[in-house]
C-alpha cells in the first residue's frame, strides 16, 4: 500500500512514519501543501492523509480540487480542527474520514486501513454483472454508477461504499450508528453527522431528474427506496 501524507509538522511525519514502517506501508511525507498536491498529480496512490492548515494550498483546498479532477483517492483529513463545521467542511469538500489532533496512532491506523479495505479486497471480474435495479447499474468491481442511462463519475470511495450498500438492501431502514459500523467499519464515536453529509451529497450527485431515492426515516435513520415520491417520511 503506498500512502501520500501532506503534512508540514515534522513530529507528526516521524511518528506516522514509525507506524507505517511496522505495518509495511510505504510512505511519502510532504511538507507544502501545493507541492503535495502536484506529488499526487504524478503518480497512483492507494490513499492520501493531508493537514488542513498547509503552507502553499491548504488541505481543503487540495481535497476539492482532486475531486474536481474527479480522481477517486481515499483521503483522511489530518488536523487540530474539531468543531461540528469544520469536520463537516472537511466531508463535503471530499475527504472520506476526518482525525483530529492529538490522535493515537493506531487509531489513524485504524481508519487508513477501513478507507483502503475496498483496494485490499476488490477481486476484479471484467464479466461481473451490475447490480440493477430500476434506475441504477452499479458494479462493486470496477466501481461504474450509471443513473438512468447516465454514468456518475464523481463519487468518492465512501460515498461509493454506501450508495452501493444501501443498493443492496432497498427499503431497509438503517440507523446512523447502523451505517457507519457497516460502510465505514468501525465506530465514529458518536460522530454522525459524517452520515448525514455522505447522504446530502448522494442526493446532490444521483438525484439529477429531482426523483428521490434515500428518505430520511425521522427518529430512525435512512433508506433506499426508488418508489417513494417524496424524500422524506
């Protein structure tokens, strides 16, 4: 696994690179952020930690233009910001999981591995039929979301993750704490306004001929449901 972090306190490199080194992860640390974001132009990497306060392009910055370039990359946000806004700054701007500082190690481990479990057990099948349902042909493999004869091109991995597993289970209703324990496996801590934003920026993406397909449940949570009229129950 080759891992591209953006991050300009030395400390924090040294030591995420101690971590890196026992789990045989290959590492590259950056320290501008303007020139990590052209380090990740020049090369595939199977996911991108970047600090949100960066000399040169900060890491808000970095996540909305690579997602503007439609490239898939999962990306942790690294930083000292804490507050309900900024974390959900963070997510819309498209970075797949939020870690504040100070943070354990093996808890960053933790989420690395959950973001990039999708690389480590893909199994890539060219004849692997697409889940299809009225309105969607989606593939798990290659990762194709076509809505209405239409290809959506700029998911993120995790909004990928759990519009596929929300595909698979129509109707159902899922809990908050349901979704993230199952789509982003492992606890949030409570943190659940991660979902709430993965499920906004689903509708934004998917929803383009204004039919609703993800209902909010009030008191319970969320689910998919393309024969619903309204969006919310």
């Amino acid at each position: 696994m080759k891992i591209l972090v953006i991050e300009d306190n030395k400390s924090v490199c040294t030591m995420i690179e101690m971590f890196f080194a026992k789990e045989g992860i290959q590492g590259e640390f950056i320290n501008n952020g303007l020139e990590g974001y052209n380090r990740f132009k020049s090369e595939t990497w199977d996911a991108l930690i970047v600090d949100w306060m960066l000399p040169g392009m900060d890491g808000v910055t970095i996540c909305r233009k690579i997602r503007e370039d439609k490239h898939s990359v999962p990306i942790i946000m690294l930083t000292a910001k804490d507050s309900e806004s900024d974390q959900v700054l963070g997510l819309e701007m498209g970075a797949d999981d939020y870690v504040t500082k100070p943070f354990s190690p093996l808890t960053l481990m933790a989420r690395i591995k959950a973001v990039t479990r999708r690389f480590q057990n893909q199994v890539t099948d060219p004849q692997e039929e697409f889940l299809e349902t009225e309105h969607f042909k989606i593939s798990k493999n290659t990762r194709e979301v076509i809505v209405d004869g239409e290809n959506i091109t700029n998911l993120t991995p995790k909004e990928f993750d759990l519009l596929y597993y929300m595909i698979e289970h129509p109707k159902q209703v899922f809990s908050r704490e349901q979704l993230l324990e199952r789509v982003w496996g492992y606890q949030f801590y409570g943190d659940e306004r991660t979902v709430d934003v993965h499920i906004k920026r689903l509708r934004k993406k998917v929803e383009m001929t204004g039919k609703p397909f993800f209902h909010t449940v009030w008191g319970v949570g969320y689910k998919f449901d393309e024969s619903i009229k309204t969006d919310e129950i």
